[in-house]
C-alpha cells in the first residue's frame, strides 16, 4: 500500500549520517530493531538476566474460532467469485451487492472443522446452514453438522458431522448479501459528482483484512488461490478486476438488464491484492472520472508507467507478470494507492496531473507513488510475505526501489535523497518503539495488522536495505535480492538470499549478511557512534530520546550492531570499517562519511544531524543551534530543508512560551536574503526559478518569510490572493506556490477569505487543487472558523471521510487549532473511533498529530487521562501511536525543562 500522502512535499531517504564538535565526531547511523521470534526465544534468557521483565507470551485461546489465525488444516485452491454491486439503493435506502463463492479446498489435514473468513455479509441459508459443501472427485462430504458466525475473528465456522479426509478435495459454496457502504474497506462505494450529476462507482481496497468483507475466504497473504472472478453490472458501466476481460455477455437476471463480464483466472495471488470495480467512465489504462480523463489528468502517469515498468523488467531480470496493467484514480480512497495486481487504485491525487494547475511537489509525487506500486507487482504480489509481521520487507523494499524506479522515468530531476528518516528517528529512539519485524505472535488482530503500516515499516524498512545495498554495493544487492530464484524464497529468509553474493570476489564482509542484518532487524533502535578525533577511538550507544527511559523490551544482542562505516580521508574512501563491539579504533582516522557525500555541502550534513542528538542529550543544544548561523548566507534547499525540519521542533515546543518571540525574530534575519534572493531572480516574483530543488526552496522562503514577518511578504501574498477572489476564474498563483500561499492568506485573512477557499474547494475539478484548499484552510487564525471547520469533517457531504483524520491532522498543526483539535478528539472519541477507529491506518497519524505539541506535566495528565477514560473504547490501530505519545510527551517535558532558558538566551543573544 502507498503511504498517505498529506501536501508536504515527499522526499527521499537516506541513512542518518555525522556531526562533528570541536573534539569530538559523533556519527548516528540510523537503523533497526528487534525480533524475538521464536527462534531467538531460546537465547532471550540471557538477555533477559539484567532484571529486565521479558516480553509476556499471548493468551491463547482453546477454540479454534476464538483465535485470530486460520487453522492449518485447509488450504484454498480456487474460488468461483460472481459479485454484483447495485449503483443504486435498494428500496430501504441501502446500497448493497450480492455475490456467490465456490471455493476449492484440499484437506492437508483430518479435521471436521472448515473455518473461513467472514465478515458483515448476511449468508444465505441452506438447509438451516450457511453454506453447501460438496465433494470432489471421489471425494464426499461429510454432512453439516452446525454453522455459526463468530463476529470478534470475523470466522464462519462449519461444524461436520464427520471428517474430511487428507488429500481429498472440497467445494464450499456460499451466497451473500453485503452493503456497498461508503466506508472505503472491502467492496465499497465511492461518489462524486460531475456536472451537477451524482455518480457512484463500486470499488474495493481489500488490504489487509477486508476480502473478508466481501466474500467468504480465507483471507491470510499465505493463503494464495487462483481467482475466477465474474462482475455483473448495469449495461452502461463497465467492470475491471485484476484479469484481463474474457468474456461480456448481456442477459437478464432477476428481471434486471444487466451485463456479466467475466475475468481471465488470475494468477495464484493473496486474497488482499483482489480488486473489483464498476464504474461507469471508459479510458484504457488509466482509468478516472470521465472529466479528468477528458482534461487529460491520466497523461502524465501514463507517460511515467512505462518506462518504469520497463525499469523495473531490467531490474529484476523478468518480465511483467500479467497481461494487463490497469491504474485507476478514485475520488474516496483512504490509503495513497494500493498495488492490486494488475489493477493498481489510487487517490486522485496520487495519479492526476494538470499540466497547468499541478506543481512541480504533485509530479514528483505521483512518479513516486506509482513507481511504488509498480515494484509491488514482483516483490509483494508475485512473492509474498508470509504473515503482516514481516511487512517491513514488502514496504520498506518498495520504498527502497521506488527511487530507482522514479530516476528511470525522470532522470533529469537529479533527485536529492533528503529523508522521512527523520520521522522514523523520533519514533525509533523511543522505549516504546517496536522491531522491524515483530514476533509472529504479536500481529494477530485486524487492528495490529493495520498498525504495521506505520513509518517503522516503510521508512525504517527502506533505510535498512538501503545500507544492506550500500555496504554490499548495489549491483551485487540487485543481483541477490532480484533474482527470481531468490524470490522464491519465503520472505522471512530474505537474508539466505545472500549468501551467494558473500563469496563474491573483493567482498569483504565480517559476518553472514544474515548475521549483520539479524541485528538491524531483530532489535528495536539504532546506535549512536561516537568518534574521538584525537585518538580514533570509536563507540556505540543505543540512541534514546530520553536517555533515562526504562527499556522493558530485552534483546539478545543487548543493543549493539554491527555497523559498517564508509569513510573519507583527504577526499579519497577507505575501505570500509567495521564497528563490531561496543568500542573500537579507527587507526587512520581523518573525518567523514561517504554515504550521502555527494549531496552534502559545507556544513550540511551538520544540520540533519545535530539536533536529534542534542535532544536526546549527547551533545548541548545551544551548540546545535549554532549550526544553523550560517543559513543566512545559504541558498540551497537541501541545507535550508534540513534546517527547517529540524527548527521545527524548537517551533512546535516554544510558540506557545516567551521563546518564541525572539526565534521568530532569530528566523527572520536569517530567512530574509533567501527571500529577496528569490524576489531578485523571479524579477519581482514575476518567473519561476529553473532548478527542480530552487521550486521547493521559493516555496520555503515564502512560507517562512511570511510565518516570521519579512516585510513585504505578507503584502505580496494577500495581494495574490486578493486578485483571485476578484477574478476566480483566473487563479494568479503559479501551482508551485499554491499550498503556502493559500494557508498564509488564509491566516492573514478571516471570514471572507476562508469562505472564498471553500468555495474553490467545492469546485475544484483537480484533486491535487482540492487538497492544497483543504489544508490551507486549516490555517485560519479564527477559532470560531476551526470549530466550524472541525464539525465538518464529521460530515461526508462537506468533507469525504478518506479526508477526515488529515483534516483534523492540519488543524492540529495550527497553534490556533491544536488546543481545538485535541478536545474535538477528546470529545468524539468513540464516535472518531466507530467510524475510523478500529483498523484504519490514518489513525495512528491522527493521535500523532494532535499530540506533538504536548510539553506540559499538565498536558501529560490530561493524555494520560483521555487514555484512562476511553480504555472501554480501545484505541484500535492508534494503540501504539498513543503510547509513543505518551513517551514522547515525558521526553519533551523534560526537554523543555532543561533547554528552554538557554535557548531563550541563545535567541535573545542571536537576534540582536
Ligand atoms: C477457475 O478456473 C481455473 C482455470 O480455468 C480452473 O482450473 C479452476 O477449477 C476454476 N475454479 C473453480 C472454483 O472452479
Ligand atoms: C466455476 O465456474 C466454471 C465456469 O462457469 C464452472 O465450469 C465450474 O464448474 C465452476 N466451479 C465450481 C466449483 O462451481
Ligand atoms: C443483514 O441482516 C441484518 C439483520 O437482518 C440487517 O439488519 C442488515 O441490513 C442486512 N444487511 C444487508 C446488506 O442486507
Ligand atoms: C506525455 O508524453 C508526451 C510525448 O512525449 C508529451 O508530449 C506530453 O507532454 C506528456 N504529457 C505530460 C503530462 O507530461
Ligand atoms: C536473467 O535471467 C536469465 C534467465 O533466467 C538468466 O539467464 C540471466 O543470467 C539473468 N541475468 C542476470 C543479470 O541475472
Ligand atoms: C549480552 O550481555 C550478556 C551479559 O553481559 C552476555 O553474557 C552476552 O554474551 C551478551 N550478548 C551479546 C550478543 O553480546
Ligand atoms: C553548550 O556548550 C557551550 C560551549 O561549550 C556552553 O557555552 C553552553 O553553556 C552549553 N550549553 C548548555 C545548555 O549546556
Ligand atoms: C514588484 O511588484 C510589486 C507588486 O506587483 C510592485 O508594487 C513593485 O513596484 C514591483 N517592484 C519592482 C522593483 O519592480
């Protein structure tokens, strides 16, 4: 699944690298975690006897129903799907599909048990049963005993009355009846309208755990089958599935005209990568609204889809799986895009592009999206893990690739690897942050499956293999990790793979890349390494945020990596080192990585580091922001990037406390020449500046600029804004400027500017212009506005549910908003949850966003009380994301306390 996209811009990934103080070089290597899986159950033992409590195993229950796995008794082989979705309600209002399953099962094992999936679907009854189960072959079946539903495992359970032999093969058929709701799981619906008339389109988004809901199956990544699917839908519409097309027929069924279209079987595939969908617009390929595709919003992704298929072809040395490749844009859709094989959905604005109104942010987003989801078409659906636990490897691979990809298709972009490793480091240098991999046991409920897609798995995922490739070199990483025999191999021994490649000629490595990586993905964290420039003694330390923090997760390898260290000594690499205890020697130490060398200037590379260090207290934070003095004399983005992500936490902790007044003033000496910089060579703001980054970095410099009061930023911005709502129809803006401008006119303006936006907002024929109004409309510094904005995100006419937790999520980031957001959470809570709670993955990122400014013991109180009141509720797929921000309040609590009158000096002292 593609991640959420929000209006940030998205930029690559890239190993944490170096700082250096007057005397001391400290390098942080980012990277990963802890798997106590069964294997190293044994071994937990010694690293348990500090006194730390071991992790406690699961309750498991007696009935096979009651648990949340399949029992290994059936496998599926085949299934016959026919599903046909009603665009229009039902005489009670509802809207529904009906559908019938034969499924093929063989008997690995006696039992006289046949549990599958099912969930919400109201079977029709046979005979007093919910299902009929026939032999096949020789084969007969034994009669149904009992059949029940089991709603907390979502199981249809079918007690015999004798048992099925091993070997012999069965055919459960099953009828159904389910809603079409517009709740974007399953088989869903989605709804928009185009000139002034509403259309419905069905559509489905089955990962991880909502095939279920849709039909009964055995709904497990393991459990692969071939799918014989057929569509029945009305005759103007037309049906996609993951096939190609076989055959269409028009008929009458229940005195309905209708027309079945049946799908070639598809290949033996996971039941989450099925897709099902009817809609009632025709284009080849790209699929979307009809207005979109005739405004010619598809070409784009087209134009990249290509050549990065051919990409990806050569990279993994074999040749697109299917015989078709469908993509389709859809107007509700709750993830960025999900990789179905062969017909590949998306969020409108992962897919479309205007030439006219999209930025240069939007292309690069959907090159990536897409690249992205074409790797999934080999490494994902053509192999697939074994259970959610190792999803890192599905993702993070993705994740990995999906530059490579992107560079193929976009080669002139010269793209800057500038990472979400940042995100991943606040996270994974916390006590209560989790393995890459996670014990088998520990991913069970439909809401700990949906909590793998979290930053850990993509980001942290990608960071790994990303120094797997770099200290192995990419092409011989390519060449173990893609060839289709290796491939073949169950992903949890991914490692086994490179094997091979450890006896290749000038490879030099300490350990079995299992070995290495076993520590990277087995044990939560990542170390900090600490270089004495004097002597070239070198240390690693696990890096916490907050250095007290109790540890109550033990690993067996007590929290130390081998960690290989490129290094440069006047300008030329040395062999790579080694680290492979806790201390060791650098004999010809001089300075510096290698890894993002190219990119990194002057004091770059400083800056992305510093600061994560200095708040988990391993060096002084006055010092840190030391680093950033230069900037004044800077004109790059990827310094000034780097910087901003990092101020942002000094931002986030003090614009609420005297602190912010001198930073503000602090920021604007050092922003303004980057402003007037670009005034001067966009003449006046009249041009856009040529180089991919410079377009980022304009947009940097106005934001800034105008959030810290540069003179004449605020004056230039509203009046763009003003000859717009004058002429709404001519939107003055260039596309590349829109997400700034529009919140820091929105902020400077009230009622009538906000109005106007949401006006535009409705309008919006181009997704990627929608979302820029939704979330620059979260800047208004009117309360009142931010309630009545709040209210509407729990109305789907007003806002679509796939936008409501972002929303909230934007509101949140405004201080204005924050403190309203947070109650509006508190208030709904268990409304907030029924409705998204349970599983969606956007949920975690709610309870993320609303916490990050929480820095008081006060504030903690209250988080701790929200958690204590609601724990009747449950928190779903937010369980963990709660916890980090418990842990994470605790740290800045303590932060705040022990910096915030130094950096008051430093600020006062700074902006003199
Ligand atoms: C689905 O089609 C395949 C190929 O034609 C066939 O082998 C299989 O038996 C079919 N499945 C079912 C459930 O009939
Ligand atoms: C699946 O559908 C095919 C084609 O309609 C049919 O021949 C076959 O018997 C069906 N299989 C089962 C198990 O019902
Ligand atoms: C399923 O049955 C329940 C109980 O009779 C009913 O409330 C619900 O609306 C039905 N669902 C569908 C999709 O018909
Ligand atoms: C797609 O490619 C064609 C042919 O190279 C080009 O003319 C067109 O401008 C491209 N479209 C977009 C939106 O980039
Ligand atoms: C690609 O695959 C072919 C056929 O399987 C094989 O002969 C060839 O050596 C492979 N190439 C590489 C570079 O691995
Ligand atoms: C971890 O520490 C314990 C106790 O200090 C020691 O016995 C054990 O060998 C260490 N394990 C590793 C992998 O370093
Ligand atoms: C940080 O280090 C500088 C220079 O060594 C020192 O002047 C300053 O007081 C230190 N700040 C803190 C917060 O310890
Ligand atoms: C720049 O543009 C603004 C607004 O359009 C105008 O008032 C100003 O005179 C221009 N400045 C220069 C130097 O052209």
């Amino acid at each position: 699944m593609g991640k959420v996209y929000y209006v940030s811009k998205h930029v690559g990934l890239g190993l944490l690298v170096l700082a250096v103080t007057a005397l001391v070089t400290i390098i942080a290597l980012s990277i990963a975690y802890d798997k106590e899986r069964a294997k190293n159950q044994d071994t937990l033992g010694d690293g348990a006897a500090d006194g730390t409590t071991p992790v406690p195993t699961p309750f498991t229950p007696k009935e096979p129903w009651d648990r949340y796995r399949l029992p290994v008794s059936l496998v599926p082989v085949s299934y016959n799907v026919t599903l046909w979705p009603r665009l229009k309600p039902g005489a009670d209002g509802m809207y529904f599909f009906t559908g019938k399953s034969a499924v093929v099962v063989r008997c690995v094992k006696e039992t006289d048990l046949l549990i599958i999936h099912s969930n919400k679907l109201n079977l029709t009854s046979f005979n007093g049963h919910h299902a009929v189960l026939t032999g096949l072959g020789q084969a007969t079946a034994p009669a149904i005993q009992n059949s029940w539903l089991v709603v907390k495992t979502e199981f249809l359970v079918i007690q015999l009355r004798s048992r099925l032999s091993v070997g012999a093969s069965y055919v459960l058929y099953t009828e159904f009846k389910g809603e079409l709701a517009d709740d974007l799981e399953g088989f869903y619906r989605s709804e928009y309208t185009e000139d002034g008339v509403r259309k419905v389109v069905a559509t489905s988004q089955m990962q991880a755990t909502y095939a279920r809901k849709t039909f009964p199956c055995f709904d497990e990544p393991a459990m692969k089958a071939v799918f014989n699917v057929t569509i029945i839908h009305d005759q103007d519409t037309v049906a996609l599935s993951n096939g190609m097309e076989i055959g269409t027929a028009d008929s009458v069924i229940d005195g309905v005209s209708v027309r079945v279209t049946t799908f070639e079987p598809t290949e033996r595939m996971s039941t989450y990568l099925l897709a099902f969908i009817v809609t009632s617009s025709l284009q080849i390929r790209i699929w979307a609204r009809r207005k979109a595709i005739d405004s010619r919003q598809g070409d784009y992704a087209l134009n990249v889809t290509g050549p990065i298929l051919q990409f990806y072809e050569q990279y993994f040395n074999a040749t697109y799986p299917l015989s078709k490749s469908d993509q389709i844009a859809l107007p509700d859709f709750n993830a960025g895009a999900m990789e179905n094989w062969g017909l590949v959905t998306y969020r409108e604005t992962a897919l479309l592009f205007d030439p006219i109104m999209s930025s240069t942010g939007n292309k690069e987003t959907i090159t990536t999206v897409v690249s992205h989801e074409l790797a999934h078409m080999w490494f994902g659906n053509l192999v697939t893990l074994q259970w959610w636990n190792d999803l890192w490897l599905n993702e993070g691979f993705a994740s990995y690739v999906e530059y490579l990809g992107a560079d193929y298709a976009e080669p002139t972009w010269n793209k800057i690897i500038l990472s979400d490793v940042h995100k991943v480091f606040a996270v994974d240098a916390l006590a209560s942050s989790h393995p890459l991999s996670r014990r088998e046991e520990e991913v069970n409920t439909p809401a700990q499956i949906s909590e793998m897609f979290n930053t850990i798995s993509y980001s942290k995922g990608a960071a790994v293999l990303r120094m797997l490739s770099e200290f192995l070199t990419e092409p011989v990483f390519t060449k173990g990790i893609s060839s289709l025999a290796v491939f073949l191999l169950k992903f949890s021994q991914l490692f086994v793979c490179c094997q091979a490649v450890e006896n290749t000629p000038g490879m030099h490595i300490p350990h079995t890349v299992h070995d290495i990586m076993n520590r990277w993905t087995l044990q939560m964290g990542f170390p900090v390494v600490t270089i004495d420039t004097r002597t070239g003694s070198i240390t690693q330390k696990h890096f916490l945020l907050d250095p007290d923090s109790v540890l109550d997760r033990p690993s067996q390898f007590n929290y130390t990596w081998f960690v290989p260290i490129k290094w440069m000594k006047t300008g030329v690499e040395q062999q790579q080192h080694w680290l492979l205890q806790e201390t060791g020697n650098l004999i010809d130490w001089v300075l510096a990585n290698t890894n993002v060398a190219g990119y990194f200037r002057r004091l770059l590379f400083l800056i992305r580091n510093v600061f994560p260090l200095c708040r988990a207290k391993i060096i002084n934070t006055t010092l840190a922001l030391t680093t950033t003095k230069y900037l004044s004399k800077e004109r790059d983005y990827i310094p000034w990037e780097s910087a901003l992500r990092n101020l942002d936490y000094y931002i986030l902790m003090f614009d609420r406390t005297e602190v912010y007044g001198a930073l503000q003033l602090y920021l604007k000496k050092q922003i303004q020449p980057l402003f007037e910089h670009f005034k001067t060579i966009t003449a006046n703001w009249t041009k856009v500046p040529t180089g991919h980054t410079d377009q980022y970095n304009q947009n940097n410099a106005i934001g800034i600029a105008c959030s810290m009061g540069v003179q004449g930023c605020g004056e230039l911005i509203k009046s763009w804004y003003r000859q717009w709502m004058e002429n709404p129809h001519h939107n003055p803006i260039h596309p590349n400027l829109k997400s700034t401008v529009y919140c820091s006119a929105i902020a400077f303006g009230g009622v009538e500017e906000w109005d106007f936006a949401w006006r535009m907002f409705k309008n919006a024929t181009l997704a990627s212009e929608a979302s820029r109004l939704r979330s620059g409309m979260a800047c208004t510094k009117a309360p009142w506005l931010l309630n009545r904005y709040l209210e509407y995100t729990l109305d789907p006419t007003k806002i679509r549910k796939q936008d409501a937790t972002s929303t909230i999520h934007y509101i949140a980031r405004n201080i204005v908003g924050m403190p309203l957001a947070w109650n509006f959470v508190r208030a709904r809570w268990s409304y907030l949850f029924k409705q998204y709670g349970g599983r969606s993955f956007s949920f975690s990122g709610l309870i993320n966003g609303i916490t990050k400014r929480l820095s008081t013991e006060f504030e903690l109180q209250e988080l701790m009380k929200f958690k204590e009141d609601n724990l009747h509720v449950g928190f779903g797929s937010a369980t963990m994301a709660l916890e980090q921000a418990i842990e994470k309040t605790t740290a800045n609590i303590k932060w705040v306390a022990e910096n915030k009158a130094h950096v008051l000096k430093w600020f006062n002292d700074e902006s003199k």
